[in-house]
C-alpha cells in the first residue's frame, strides 16, 4: 500500500503541468460543446447529461492510456527504467498507482463539462443523487487504472505506445456506450460493450445526473470495480511474464 500511495503522490505532482493533462484539460469543453450543439440542434435537450459524461470519460480514459505507455517510454528513454525493475518493488504497482492519480485528475472534466452546459447553454444539471456520482467516480477511476495497466506490458515490449494509444481510443469509447447508448449499436455487438468497465460507469454517471430513483446502485458500481480489479491482475500478469521475457533475450532496452 505504501508503495501504491508514494507512486500516487509522485504522479500528482508531475501531472498538472504535463501536456497530456493539460490537452484533456482543454479538450473536455470543446468536445462538451460540440456534444450539446449537436443535441440543442436535434431538439433532444433530454440529452445533455450525454454530453457532460461522455468528455469526462474520454478524458479520463486518454489521459490513463497515456500515462500507461508514456511511463514505460520515458523511463526508457531516460535508461532508468531496468532500475526500476531491478527494484523489488512490483512494477505493476507502480503502474497502477500512478495511472490511478491522473484518472482521478481526469474527474475535474466533468467539472468543465457541467460549467460549459451551464454558462454556455443554460443547462445547468442538477445532481439529485451526489453520494451515487461519487462513489461512481472513485470506482471508475480504480477501473480505469486497473484496465489500463493491461496495456503496459505491450508498452514493454513496443518501441512506441503512440499507435496504441491513438488506435484504441474511440473505438473503445463507440464500443461502451460513452458517445452513444448501447441500445443503438448492433445487437451481436452488445454483449462485448459489457464487458467493459466503461460501459457500466456511463450508466451510473447518467443514472445519478436523473432525477429518478438510481436501480441497484451497489450492484453496478461493484460491478466496476470486479471489472476494474480483473484488469489488474491480467495487466500484473502479462507485465511479469513479458519482463521475464524482455530479461531473457536482452531488449528492454529496445528502442
């Protein structure tokens, strides 16, 4: 746990002023008001809790998935990344608990999206169930920690995490129901958006921001974190066993 938290405290520190943080920081209210443009312009204004979620989930999954690989390529540029394993520290926790310190940044994306409906459309959402969005927001962020460390390990083992990055984004976001509801994708294609974390967190986000009663709350954020959790231990995993690899044929040090 200490080791968790000193990885969490160090990457709080380092991420206000890094570029990933702050190009989320300025995207999440354009992308808010390119969403709620769209829904004032179909008339469906029963829409703009869509908007606030989906530039708070899209924030916080790029800036996971960017400190994912970004980790594993800075510290090898800089040739201190076989320190670090050399360590006995697990890397997988170091991993984690830095990916977990941005995604809980990321929450401040639905702070800009809820400003941008309201100071510039006049959509201000209430938030009649606050203890239910909370506790959404910690469980998903723990999620999107665990999930992204799923990467790393192919982080390892690739030059560059930039393709990655860039080809996983929205397709994931498409996929679990972030820009659409899951209702509208092909029905064979359903089944698989469950299985993301995202999806379930979409759903809670959208749930407490109504103002009807929230179903089997405990269920669905427990769902997160079992989904999230999942994604830690096959992200701990397939980084030991690529380590053990990369040390065996003498390239982790490949760049």
């Amino acid at each position: 746990m200490s080791l968790f938290l000193a990885s969490l405290r160090f990457q709080l520190r380092l991420a206000p002023s890094s570029p990933g943080t702050l190009q989320v920081w300025a995207t999440a209210p354009l992308f808010t008001a390119v969403f709620l443009s769209i829904a004032e312009h179909a008339g469906r204004t029963d829409l703009t809790s869509y908007a606030i979620v989906a530039p708070t989930l899209m924030g916080q999954w790029a800036l996971a998935l960017g400190i994912a690989g970004e980790l594993i390529t800075e510290e090898r540029s800089q040739g201190t990344l076989e320190a670090v394993i050399a360590t006995p520290c697990r890397l997988s926790v170091v991993v984690v608990g830095r990916i977990c310190a941005v995604s809980l940044l990321g929450i401040s994306a639905m702070v800009e999206a809820w400003l941008v409906a309201g100071l510039g459309f006049g959509r201000w959402i209430a938030v009649p169930h606050p203890l239910v969005l909370g506790l959404a927001l910690l469980a998903n962020a723990s999620a999107m920690a665990g999930t992204a460390s799923i990467l790393s390990s192919l982080f390892v083992l690739m030059p560059s995490a930039r393709i990655v990055q860039n080809t996983l984004n929205y397709p994931l976001y498409l996929l679990s129901g972030v820009l659409v509801p899951l209702s509208t994708l092909p029905e064979w294609l359903r089944p698989f958006g469950r299985v993301v974390f995202l999806s379930w967190s979409a759903d809670l986000f959208r749930s407490a921001l109504d103002g009807a009663a929230v179903s089997r709350p405990a269920e669905r954020i427990a769902a997160v974190l079992v989904l999230g959790l999942s994604g830690y231990a096959i992200g701990a995993f397939l980084l030991d066993r690529v380590l053990r690899r990369v040390r065996r044929l003498g390239t982790l040090t490949h760049t």
